[in-house]
C-alpha cells in the first residue's frame, strides 16, 4: 500500500508538472542551448507518461531547434528515461493494482505469455510497429518477467525510427513545409498499411479456425 500511494504521488506530481508548465517548458525549449537541452529531455519525459504535447509535435520542434542529427539523441533519451520511469513504476508501484485489472482482459495476458517467452522480439515488433499501445507496452513488461537491460535495448532499438523520421522533420519545417509533412505523412501510410495486413491476417486466420 505505502509504495502504491509513494507510486501514485509520483506520477501526479509528474503528469501535474506537465499540465502546469508544459507552455513555459516549450518556450524553453525553443530558446536553445544547454538547459533547453535537458529541459526538451524532461518534456519529453514527461509526455512518455501523458501526452500534454503530442509527442510528434514534440520532437518535430525538439529537430527544428537543434537539428535532426541532436534531436534525435534528445528525443530517444527523453522518451526512454520516461519509459523506463513508466516501466519501474508499474513494476514496483502499481503491480498488485495492474495485475487485478489486467484478469479482465485475457487478450492481454496472451501476450504477457508470448512476452515471457521472446521477450526482446515481442518488445522490439510493438516498437516498430505500434499495434499496441506504448503506455500498454510498458505497463505489461513492468508486470512481466521481463529484464529490465532487455526491455531499454529492445525499446531504444524499436523507438528509433519514429523519432529519427519526426525529428528530420521537424529540422526542416521551417524551410520545405510540404516535404516535412509529405516525410511523416508516408510514415503513417506504411505503419498503417504493416497493422491493416497484421490485422486482416489474423482475422483470416480465426475465419479459418
């Protein structure tokens, strides 16, 4: 109970952080230099665990501001400092609670088997390929078995096209509006495209069945 309460005094402080300040933490980053530096990884952070700035809004402004190639870098370890802040509050925080309502959803504890077993491919596939949730993501590998030095590699791993692709576009906004959007905008097509044939397979799959 006492590290349950601890857990969730931590996240309100984080999320009410990010809803207070999130104006003054943008204007921040966009000035430049070294503490928009570590400000733009703590906004970042921040919105691993509530998305008070979509995040590819985020890390669009991040590139404009420092470059596609330092975006990155800040971006990525931004997002895996929440993430794994996310991935140890739900291990050693919200366990109990999270495993209570998870017995609801037997789709989940599937995968939560298929996890313990090809724990870095599972976690690598749901990176790249967003067919569940990120916050799902990390709320079920915190509950499962899973290493931790697995799931940061296997996350940063999976992590890094999204954010390589969202910060090259956001570094060039500014002077090609067009091709930015048209980068991101084949992006999305082709992620939608892998979830409708991964979807359709599976229901093909159950028709037959």
């Amino acid at each position: 109970m006492i590290k349950r309460i601890i857990s969730l005094c931590i996240l309100l402080f984080i999320i009410s952080i990010g809803f207070l300040q999130k104006d003054e933490l943008l204007h921040l980053v966009k000035l430049g230099g070294t503490v928009s530096l570590f400000i733009s990884i703590l906004l970042v952070a921040i919105c691993v665990f509530f998305p008070v700035i979509p995040f590819p809004v985020l890390a669009g402004v991040i590139g404009a501001v420092f470059g596609a190639a330092e975006g990155v870098f800040i971006s990525l370890a931004g997002a895996m400092v929440g993430t794994m802040g996310f991935f140890i509050l739900s291990r050693y925080g919200f366990r109990d609670l999270a495993e209570e309502n998870l017995t609801k959803y037997p789709k989940v504890r599937e995968y939560e088997h298929f996890l313990n077993r090809n724990s870095f491919v599972a976690i690598l596939t749901c990176r790249l390929i967003p067919i569940i949730p990120a916050p799902v993501v990390n709320i079920i590998c915190g509950l499962s078995h899973v290493k931790w030095i697995t799931f940061l590699i296997a996350s940063t791993l999976g992590k890094i096209p999204n954010i390589l692709i969202l910060s090259y576009a956001g570094s060039i906004f500014s002077n090609n509006k067009l091709y930015s959007f048209g980068i991101y905008g084949c992006y999305l097509v082709i992620i939608f495209l892998i979830n409708f044939a991964i979807i359709y397979r599976r229901t093909s799959q159950k028709s037959l069945d």
